[in-house]
C-alpha cells in the first residue's frame, strides 16, 4: 500500500495506467482514488486474483478499470504508446525474463511516461541465491540499474525501503529512504525502488497544421517533439529530478535548431536549474547571453515568443545572480517591454514583473521617476492584459479548462499590486525605506509569504529539534541495534546449550537405563556366582572332612600294616629264633 501511494504522487492527471501483477487489485484502487487519473488496467497471472479484483474494484470503480489474466513478459494486447504509467511492485525477481517485462514496458509506455519498480534488495544467503523458491533472480542496485538503462529508461529518482520483520533488517523502523541513482544506495535496505522514465522520442522535421487550439495548449502545434511538456516542461508533469531535467535539457538543446520552441523551452529550464544547482557566474553569463539572442530572433510561433518573454526575464535573473547588476537592468527593461498579447495574458507574470523589479532597482538607486514610471508601467501592463482577456488563453477552451491559468492570472495581479502600493506611497512621499518596504508588500501575497516565512522559521526550529533527537535516537538506535544482536546471539547460544543440554539428559538417560539393565543383570550373576560358591564351599568342607576321615583311615591302615608286617617278620624267623625270643622276653620279664 505504501508503495502505491508513493506512485501516485507522480501520475499525472489524464494518464492511462498499467498495473502489472496487480493481485487482488488494491493498488489499483489505491491509484484510481489518490490520483486525476484517467484509466486503469491490471494484469495478473492468477485467475482468482483477476476475478477477486473485477468484482469487489473494477465493479464499483467510477474510473474505466479492468483486470484481465496475462503474461508480464507478454503484453500484446497493448498498442505501442499506449500507456502513460505503469506500476510493476516485486514483479520482475519473480519473472524468468525479467528483461521482458522492461522491453514490453519500453513499447507499450509514451515518450515520457513513467514506470514505478520494486524489487528485493539483494536477499541472497550465504550460498548467493535469494532462498525464497519463488525468486529466480537476486536484485541489487547494480542490476536493477543496468536491466532498467539497457531497456532504454531514464532513471529520475530512486529509494530504499525498510519494514520491521522483513526478510534482514528484522528491527528495521517502516522507512523509505531516497538515494541519488547515479550513485546508488548509502546504506543497506529490504527493498530497492525506482522512478523511471520512457526517453522523450526524436523531434519531428516538420510542425503539422493545427487550427483552433489556444496558445496554452498548442503543444502538438509548436513544438517538434509535444513530448517536452510532460516530460521538460510543464511543472507538475516534468520530470521531479534535476539530474534528469539537465539530462533531457541537454539532449533537446543537441537536438533542435535555435530558432524551435523546443529549444527555447530547454534552454530556459537550464537556465532555471543554473540559479538552483551552483552554476559559476561564468556559465550563468553564458547562459544568459544564450538567452538574449534566443529572444532577439523573430518568433516562429506564439510558443516561441512564450520562451523569449520568459527567457529574456530569466536572463535578467543570471545577470543579477552573476553579480552583473547593470546587464540585470537591461534584461528586465526589455522583458517589461514585450507585447505578449499574441501569446496569452498569462505571460503578464513575466512582464508586469520585470517592470516592477526594474522600478524596484531604480529606488535602490536613489532615482524615485524612474520606480515611478516602472510601477506605473507595470500596473499598466496588468490592466491592458485584463482588459480584454480572452479566456480561452488562460483557462483553455470550454469543457477542458485548466487550473494553472487562474493562479498565474492572480500571481501578474498580486505584482501589479505591490506596483500600485509602490506607486501611492511614492506620491504620499512616503520615503522611508522600511514604510516605503511595508507598502509596497501590503498585499494578500505578501502576508501569505510572511507567514510562510514565519511558518518555515517555526519549522527550521522544529527541524533542529528533531534532528537533534532523531540524532539521540539513532544513537540510541545503534546501542539498541547492538544489544538486539546481543540479544539474538544470546538468544542462539542458549537454544544451542538447551538442544545440548536436552542431548546430554538423553544420553545420560539412556546411561542409566544402560548401566541400571547391567546393575540387574550382574545382580542375577552375582546372586548365582555366590550360591555356586556356596554350594562349592559345601563340596570343600565335604571334601576336606572326607579327606581326613581318608587319612585317618590310611594311618589306621598304617598301623594295622605295621602290625601285620611285624607279624609277618615274625612268622618269617626260625623256629629257634623264635624260641629264643620267647626265652629272652621271658628272661627280660623276671
């Protein structure tokens, strides 16, 4: 939606608008209630999209809107020129060819019309892809400048834009910041966005005939190339960049012959930019003398004329910017003379201007005739202008009327008042310089200027104030920035201590069931091992006292042995031996 609203500040009124993957239709909505635009068409891949959006926006639009399923790499049911400004929101990463789409845009779109693109700013990982399936191609301002240049567009301006949780900068404020696209961005960004513009076509050799079309809005009557005035020319229309105004300046004034409108509208935009963009005095000299042969050449036409009014009046400007005061003089007294009658009223802005700012230097040389005479010649001026307007020439003709006529007309008359305030307050001798200041400057204008200029003080003040905080703000914002990553490697580090923590418990876990399943396991064994230890401590005692009874046997047998083998020895000797014997033990006996 953000975006929407942003394009719509550069549609402008009567375009033709081209929504390219509009999806439900809300931007075009959006574009169709924010904007004088004239008609709208949307174009998406998706058949629910395209009937979503032709029910509940295309039905009850008051504009001619319409949705239709297509190909953003196709769009052949477009003429060529037939579109003044085309939207195309993150579109093209999404696109196989994305250079398509550019070169469809480049057909279908008018000299000067526009096209407002967005893109991802570079959401590659680590691998260098964009990870979202959906996105074929990664986006910086390096490709995004070179697809757009090589399709032929003209860069006129270009941002970045940041949204809290977006796919990197996830505590990024919701901000868009403008960047100088022949520079590229400062600073990093979640997307890229750019203002585009179709070249302004080559002039044609020769002007048609055109009857019947007031001097405002002879465009196509005399001019080469009518596209100047929405792309050069026509404030509100033109291009918003000065960049691109010098770049289209230059080119027109390559391009045309000296004596065309064309060049003397791009040579009084350049002129215009020289007081803005820091021109030396030397260039602005240059300039400005451009400006006066430009002027000193017979018109052509009532537009030609329109430039030499307006160019001598700015050349007066260059001199005065340039520190050549008297050259100034010179400038503004001729433009003060011309009768712009055969152009329109309109460019009484010029004159009636001139011929007060030249009153206003002859008071500052001391001469109080000859501000009289230039007040009195620029109230003159407005009431000759006034008298016998035709309103075609500052309205435009009946059922395509204008809104710039009545403010320029209001503008010459505000001047030609301070000329008349100017005028009574010399006759009252008012010689003062602050009353004589306060006179002159008594109109509706003038206080409207100086409560402007009030107002920009309060908001100069203002605008100290809030850079200072927004400067305690980002600094701030950086200490904040750095604890949220803090935070966020905190963050990780505790998730990756918890996932080992849950790790280790499931491993000691499985341990203890390991170790409890071994400890019953040795119970069983033990329990076993001890009762056939038991039972072999049993057959020990068994056996030993088994032995003992053996060996008690074995003695016994011994004795009993020695017995018999005494006996035996016994038996064995003589019988006289034994007689013997018997006699000696009896012997012994006694």
């Amino acid at each position: 939606m953000t975006r929407y609203a942003q394009a719509a500040q550069f549609v402008r009124a009567g375009d033709r608008i081209l929504d390219l993957a509009c999806g439900l239709g809300y931007g075009s909505h959006v574009l169709a209630n924010a904007t004088q635009a004239a008609s709208f068409v949307g174009v998406d891949a998706s058949e629910y999209a395209v009937q979503y959006a032709t029910v509940n926006f295309a039905a009850v639009s008051a504009k001619p809107m319409s949705f239709r399923v297509g190909d953003a790499e196709d769009l052949a049911f477009l003429e060529n020129d037939s579109v003044d400004f085309a939207v195309s929101v993150e579109t093209l990463e999404h696109l196989h060819h994305p250079t398509a789409l550019l070169a469809e845009l480049m057909r279908v779109l008018t000299p000067g019309g526009r096209a407002y693109l967005s893109v991802p700013f570079d959401w590659s990982d680590e691998t260098g892809e964009d990870p979202n399936p959906f996105h074929h191609h990664v986006y910086d301002w390096g490709v995004l400048e070179r697809q757009v240049r090589e399709a032929g567009f003209l860069l006129e301006r270009a941002w970045t834009q940041d949204a809290g949780g977006g796919q990197k900068l996830h505590h990024a404020k919701r901000a868009i910041h403008e960047f100088d696209p022949r520079t590229g961005p400062t600073a990093d960004g979640e997307w890229l966005l750019a203002l585009v513009m179709k070249p302004l076509g080559e002039p044609r050799p020769e002007l048609p005939d055109v009857a019947d079309v007031p001097n405002i809005l002879a465009f196509n009557r005399d001019y080469h190339n009518a596209a100047l005035v929405r792309g050069l020319v026509s404030i509100g229309w033109r291009a918003t960049s000065g960049a691109l105004l010098s770049e289209l300046a230059d080119k027109t004034l390559a391009q045309a012959r000296p004596e065309q409108a064309d060049f003397g509208a791009a040579l009084c935009v350049r002129s215009y930019l020289a007081l803005t963009d820091g021109a030396s005095h030397a260039d602005k000299r240059t300039l400005a003398e451009r400006a006066i042969g430009y002027a000193s050449q017979v018109a052509a036409n009532p537009t030609v004329l329109r430039w030499q009014v307006s160019l001598t009046f700015v050349a007066g400007l260059l001199f005065l910017s340039s520190g050549d005061r008297g050259a100034a003089r010179i400038a503004f007294e001729r433009a003060a003379l011309f009768d712009v009658r055969p152009y329109s009223p309109l460019l009484g802005t010029k004159t009636v201007t001139a011929a007060f700012t030249v009153g206003q230097m002859s008071l500052a040389d001391g001469s109080e005739d000859q501000a009289e005479f230039w007040w009195d010649r620029a109230v003159a001026e407005a009431r000759t202008l006034v008298s016998d307007i035709d309103w075609r020439e500052v309205i435009g003709p009946a059922g395509a009327q204008q809104t710039f006529g009545l403010p320029e007309l209001a503008e010459m008359l505000l001047t030609a008042a301070k000329a008349m305030n100017g005028l009574v307050a010399l006759r009252n001798r008012t010689a003062q310089p602050g009353a004589l200041w306060r006179s002159v400057h008594s109109t509706l204008d003038c206080r409207a200027e100086l409560a402007r200029m009030e107002s920009a003080e309060l908001r100069d003040s203002f605008d100290v104030q809030r850079r200072y905080y927004e400067a305690r703000e980002q600094a701030f914002g950086s200490e904040r920035e750095e604890l949220l990553r803090s935070k966020e490697w905190l963050d990780s580090q505790y998730h990756h201590l918890t996932d080992e923590l849950a790790q280790i418990t499931r491993l000691n876990q499985e341990s203890k069931e390991w170790l409890e399943g071994q400890r019953d396991s040795l119970s069983v064994a033990l329990a076993r091992t001890t009762a056939a230890y038991d039972a072999a401590r049993a057959d020990h005692a068994a056996a030993l006292s088994e032995r003992d009874g053996l060996a008690r046997t074995l003695e016994s047998a011994a004795a009993e042995n020695e017995v018999l083998r005494a006996r035996i020895e016994y038996l064995k000797l003589h019988p006289l031996r034994r007689a013997w014997l018997r006699f000696k033990a009896r012997r012994n006996e006694e």
